[in-house]
C-alpha cells in the first residue's frame, strides 16, 4: 500500500484485459467509427415506412439492430481506453466521441418506435403470418407494446433522443471528478508512515487489520467528498432532473415505473424488498454485537463495518491470496456447473486476458464486467489479494458468463439482459465460491475470513444497497414534489437511515457518515440499487437449490443464463425456480446471513 502506483502505460501486457481483441490500434477503431458514421443516415430510409408491410417491418428492424451491432465494439474499445486510465486526455475524447455518435443514432431512429405502435395488434398479427422472420423478433415487440402509452410522435421523440447526451452529461462530470480530479489526503498512521489515498487503494485502507490505517483512511476519502458536496450535489440533482424530465415528457406516473416497466416488474417487488430489510435489521443488529466483541470494542465505527479481525489473524496476519491461485479456487467453486460453465470462464482467466486486475494511477474503484456482442467479456478491478477482491472476481465473472452464454445462445436482439437478472447472476457466484470454501476449508482463521468476507458481500447488497434504495425513493419524491433537494438534505436523510440500521451499536460521524450517498456512482442510473438486494437474494436460494439438487438445478440455472433478454427477469428467474413478487427469497436470504453470523459466533467464541 505503501508504494506509488503506477502508471497505467507501466503495468505489464498480462495484467491488462485484451483491449487489442476489440481494436488492434486507434486506427482500426477510427475506421469502424467512420463505417458506424457512414451508416447511420441511411436508416432515414425507413422514416414514415415502418408500418407499410411486414416486410418493411422486418428490413427496418433489421436493419437498425445490425448498425447497433457494428457500434458496440466501437463504444466498448472507447470505454475501456477511459475506463483504464481516467486522466487520459485521448481515451476520454474518443469515448465524448462515441456518445454524441451514440445520440446522433437514436434521434436518426426516433421515428421507429411511434411508427410501429401506429401498427394496430390485427395488423401486426397480419405480419407476423406473412413473413416468418418477423417471429424472431415478437419478445422485443411486445416489451415496445408495454411502453406504447409513454411514446410520443416522431418529432418529440427525435427531440427526447438528442437530449440523451445532455442528459448524460451529470454523470460523466461525476465520474471524471471522483476517478481524476478528486485528491484525497494522506492516511497518516501513529507512526507517521504516509499511505495514499485513491480509488485504487481505498478498499485495502477499510479493511487493514490496523483499526487506525482504517479509521485514517476511511476519514480522508469522506473528507474528499465532503469537501466537494455542493458539486456532487449538483451532478446528482441534474441527473435526477433529467430523468424527471424524460418522465414527465413520456406521461409516465413517476420516475419508478418509468425504470421498471421495460421489464415488466411490478412495484410490489420494491416494497416487499424495503418493507423485509426493515423486518429483518435485528439480524444485523446481532451482526454489529458480535463484531463489537470480535475487534474488543465498546462502541463501532464507520470505518470498522463490517470487516472482522480474528485473533489469528491480528497476530499472524493474513496469509496473501495470489490472482492465479483465487482464479482457481473459483473455478473449482463453481464446479457443479460444469465444463459448459467452468470451461470458459478458465480460458478467460488464464489465456484470453479478461480480466484488467491491478490498480494503476487514473484507474477508478470498484469493478464491473463489460463487453458486447461477438466480443469476449472484459472485467475491471483492483485486485488486492485477499478474500474480498477473490469475492468480487467471482462476482464479476458471473457477469462475464451470462453474458458469454447469452451471446452464445442468443441472436443478437436478445443477447442483453436485464440488470434485474444481471445481479443474480454475480450474485450466484459468491454464494457457490463460499460454499465451496467452507465446505472445503478447515483453518480456523481462514473460516472467518470466509465468513468475514461473505458477511460483508450481504452487507453492501442487503444492507448498503437497500438503504440507498430507500435514500433513492425519498430522493425522486423530493424532485418529483418539487422539494428541494441539497447536499445537507441528502445527508440528513442517509444519516437517518443509518441509524434505523445500525441502532445503537454504532458512534455515528454524522457528516462523514451522511456523505455516503455522494460515494456511488451507481445512483445515476435510477433505481439501479435495489436489484442488488434482490439480485442476492435469488442468487443464494439459486445456489442452495443447485447444491442440494446437483444437475437438474443446474441446468435450470444454466437455462436462465442462456435466456439473455429473450424473456422477462421475472419469468426468466421463475424458469429457475424463483419468484421474486414474493418477499420469500429476501427473507430467505436474511435466514443464510443469520447462519453465517452463528457460525461467526461460534468462532470468536
């Protein structure tokens, strides 16, 4: 932690992802940009035609979805570059590039939607009978149909498409503020050993087993953000505007049901995920006591949850958990899948490069999977070796696999999922890695670390996420009332939802605490947040039904990969054997969580 890091043209060939399989230079990509350009005019063919014939239907469908095809490798190659180092002048340009290129396609395309929701159900019907190919298309021509009350005329709908980069424009400026403006502070420790604070480094800072590394470097990288409140404040609200903005342009009740109707996901599923965490907060409640008496403490902190010291460990330390040897692990966990499942994603870890390991200077924080279509799937982190970023490897890769079988079972219309099914997917993994482990491992240190590391994963998504969900419904309330909505509002209220969570058991910094919300960027895709809640839910009721039942759980959970966008998440995840309209699976998974805290009490003793 010490040491510098280095520059992003610094870090070996080997421990970056592939980026040369999507382009081998900026060159080629320039030219697929140029094609992608050329291209896009063209679909002005079809504007007042849609509807003509069936197929003309099929030529104009067709014909969009094979240019929006041809642009995803171009605005991945883009991501990657900026994703990799943030203060790089010419990665962000090319990606700025991608995103006006990416407008100017959707308002070239505006016509499409209230020209084929002009075609009544007959007629469609009509179609569907006069040229077959129209069938492979009917999935993504009922999703149009749910959304034919909230899509306005040609005009209005080229207008709402080129204001999509404006709208954009919050999050890119937040984005290029916390990953390459921001600077952060110093830990300064007892000793006065300096160690820097990043995006890069902040995770091994929380979880030091030195309670004054976590507690200094916990307080800068706040301290960072409170000093830039007003700003982040100011992206945030944009944002949410805009999202209001396109609420209100499309008739829609409320910025909720505008996120959730594309995937036919009803609102209960929201309230039945608040209304159990709230149920269930006494779990975490225990959660916070046996931690108090793990670090021999009277009263927690912020920077001590949910991280757990063991004795072994805080006299021995923790044993380092190379790449290659969690990649295996990982592999080894996920063995009841299959050769279908595990043989791919080895390749991926150990000969295809997908995955973008070590932090480098520029390179943001946290992680997340990435691809697109005829491409191998990438993976971004910053791999720490220990059991933490071991967990989010495996969570990103349950990214990386349903997208490599979704794109290996699907044409490309369906080949995207939702970000619904998307969290179950990653989620699923952790839940197989740590049974393997526990079965598997007898070490008593090693045990709670597991457990330690499983316990904080159902910390960020059953008890972080969710409480930022309910920040995200008290926030939109506000814009949607025309209440005003400050930095020190927002603070006020996760300060409060805070301390419904942690009870007494916690010392609340309350201005350090309450600029959490300002740390996600996750909150400027609206209504993102809960599917992780529920996304772990599913998951761990997914994965205890494929290690009770062996292979034919396994092939319905393979079958839920394979369905990609090609279904509803809802109906996709009942194939599997889940029903998330009922608040079962969440209480479910607050029932694997207390089992885990038992465990941990048994272990400290």
């Amino acid at each position: 932690m010490s040491q510098a890091l280095p520059r992003r043209q610094d870090v070996p060939l080997e421990r970056q992802w592939a980026i040369e399989s999507v382009f081998a230079s900026v060159a080629d990509w320039e030219a697929a940009f140029a094609a992608v350009e050329a291209e896009i005019p063209g679909l002005a063919r079809f504007e007042g035609r849609v509807g003509e014939s069936a197929a003309m239907l099929l030529e104009a469908t067709e014909a969009s979805s094979d240019l929006s095809q041809k642009f995803g490798p171009v605005a991945l190659y883009a991501g990657m570059l900026s994703a990799g180092d943030a203060g790089d002048q010419n990665a962000q340009a090319l990606r700025s590039r991608v995103r006006e290129l990416g407008t100017r396609f959707n308002a070239v395309v505006a016509y499409y939607s209230p020209e084929f929701l002009a075609i009544s159900p007959e007629r469609l019907n009509e179609f569907y009978a006069a040229e077959p190919k129209l069938e492979l298309h009917r999935h993504d021509f009922e999703t149009q149909s749910l959304l034919r009350p909230h899509v306005r005329s040609t005009e209005v709908e080229a207008l709402l498409a080129q204001s999509g980069e404006v709208s954009s424009g919050a999050s890119s400026t937040y984005r290029a503020l916390i990953d390459a403006d921001l600077k952060f502070a110093d830990a300064v420790t007892p000793a006065g050993e300096r160690l820097p604070v990043a995006q890069g480094t902040i995770a091994s800072l929380t979880q030091s087993m030195d309670r004054e590394v976590r507690k200094a470097g916990w307080e800068s990288y706040a301290d960072g953000f409170i000093g830039m409140k007003n700003t982040i404040a100011s992206c945030l609200t944009t944002s949410g505007k805009a999202y209001l903005f396109n609420t209100r342009a499309r008739g829609y009740d409320n910025v909720l049901q505008q996120r959730m109707l594309p995937n036919a996901i009803p609102r209960i599923v929201v309230d039945n995920l608040l209304a159990t965490v709230k149920e269930n907060l006494p779990v975490w409640h225990r959660y916070w006591n046996v931690l108090r008496k793990g670090l021999g403490v009277e009263k927690l902190h912020g920077y001590d949850i949910p991280l757990y010291e063991s004795p072994a460990s805080m006299t021995t330390g923790r044993s380092p958990l190379p790449f290659a040897e969690a990649s295996q692990i990982i592999c080894d966990g996920m063995a009841p899948l299959g050769d279908r499942y595990v043989g791919p994603m080895r390749r991926g870890l150990f000969e295809d490069r997908w995955v973008d390991a070590y932090p480098n200077i520029g390179k943001g924080s946290g992680a997340f999977s990435s691809g697109t279509y005829g491409q191998r799937p990438f993976i971004m982190m910053n791999y720490d070796d220990d059991f933490l970023s071991l967990s989010t490897l495996a969570h990103e890769l349950g990214h990386s696999m349903h997208s490599y079988l979704s794109w290996e079972k699907q044409p490309y219309p369906y080949a995207h999922y939702s970000l619904f099914a998307a969290e179950t997917a990653s989620n699923f993994n952790q839940a197989m890695v740590r049974a393997h482990l526990l079965a598997t491992v007898t070490d008593r240190n090693i045990r709670l670390q597991v457990l330690e590391e499983a316990i904080s994963n159902f910390h960020r998504y059953l008890f972080v996420m969710p409480t930022l969900a309910a920040f995200e419904l008290d926030f939109y309330t506000r814009l949607e009332t025309r209440q005003p909505v400050t930095a020190d509002s927002m603070s006020a209220k996760i300060v409060e939802l805070f301390r419904q969570g942690y009870g007494d058991a916690v010392e609340l910094d309350e201005p350090r605490l309450g600029i959490t919300w300002a740390q996600f960027p996750h909150l400027y895709s609206a209504y993102y947040v809960y599917q992780y809640a529920t996304g772990i839910s599913a998951a761990n009721a997914l994965a205890q039904q494929v290690l009770a039942e062996g292979q034919p759980a396994a092939d319905r959970y393979l079958s839920f990969l394979e369905a990609g966008g090609s279904m509803y998440p809802l109906d996709a995840l009942k194939l599997a054997g889940i029903d998330m309209t009922s608040p079962a699976p969440v209480t479910a998974a607050f029932g694997v969580l207390s089992e885990m805290i038992d465990e941990m009490e048994k272990l400290v003793g």
